[in-house]
C-alpha cells in the first residue's frame, strides 16, 4: 500500500508543478503582451505644437497637446486671437496620420502658409509661417514634451 501513495504523491506533485509552470508561463506572456502594447500607445503620442502669435500687445506663445485646436475669436476656440480680421471659427489644427494638419475653417480673411492660401487642409512643418487674417503665428513641432525645438 505505501507504493501506491507513494505513487499518487509523485502524480499529485508533477500535476501540482505542471500548473504552476503553466501560470507563470501564462503569466509571463500577459506581461510581454502588455509590454508591447505599452510602447505602441507611447509611439502614438500627440507631439507637442508650440504657437508663436504676434498680437498688437506683444508675443504669445502657446503649447498645445490636443489632437485638434480650434484658431478663432470665439470663446469656444482653444487658440484665440483677439483681433477684427480673425474670423469666429478661423482655422483647425489636427494631428492625424502621424502629422499635424492646417485647416481654412471657410474664414473671412483666409489662412496662408509662407503667404501662399490654402483652401485644403495642408501638413504642417516645424518654422512654417500661419497668417491668420493680420495675424502671423510660428509653427514649431515639438518632438517631446521636454524639447523646445
């Protein structure tokens, strides 16, 4: 009799191993698999646009990380320029496609780039020119929240 409990120790204890093997390999891929996933989101991060605006008063600069900016008077706009040739509801900024685009949202006055006017959305650049109306903004992409290219 004792080798027969000797034996379903033995069975009992290679089941009990197999299933703990079997969890920290399960385990182990989950924290791959998460991992992985992690650094996907982190490639997806929205750089950082740095807006240079030459008001009447004075320079402002703006650092927005949205993936849309609305340029306008309105207080709705998360860009706004206080100034008679900006229209409500301006110009949009987006970032899709892994680049950030300008967009002449049916404006008054226009928006140009390097004084050209746009009437599609267009990508933007890191040093490219916006007028907005009489007002001219930078356009600086930052690679990093810490950069200030």
């Amino acid at each position: 009799m004792d080798w027969i409990a000797m034996i379903l120790l033995l069975v009992r204890s290679g089941i009990t191993i197999a299933l703990y093997t079997f969890l920290i390999w399960a385990f182990w891929l989950m924290w791959q698999e998460l991992r992985a996933h992690s650094n996907v989101l982190n490639a997806r991060q929205i750089p950082a646009i740095k807006l240079q605006i030459a008001l009447p008063n004075g320079m402002q600069t703006l650092i927005f990380q949205e993936p849309e900016i609305c340029i306008g008077r309105d207080v709705s706009c998360e860009c706004i320029l206080p100034d008679a040739t900006i229209s409500a509801q301006h110009a949009r900024l987006s970032f899709h496609h892994q680049q950030w685009w300008l967009e002449d949202l049916n404006s008054t006055n226009g928006t140009f780039i390097q004084e050209d006017s746009i009437t599609t959305p267009v990508v933007l650049t890191s040093g490219d020119q916006v007028r907005c109306g009489r007002v001219e903004i930078g356009v600086q992409i930052l690679r990093s929240q810490s950069s200030e290219d």
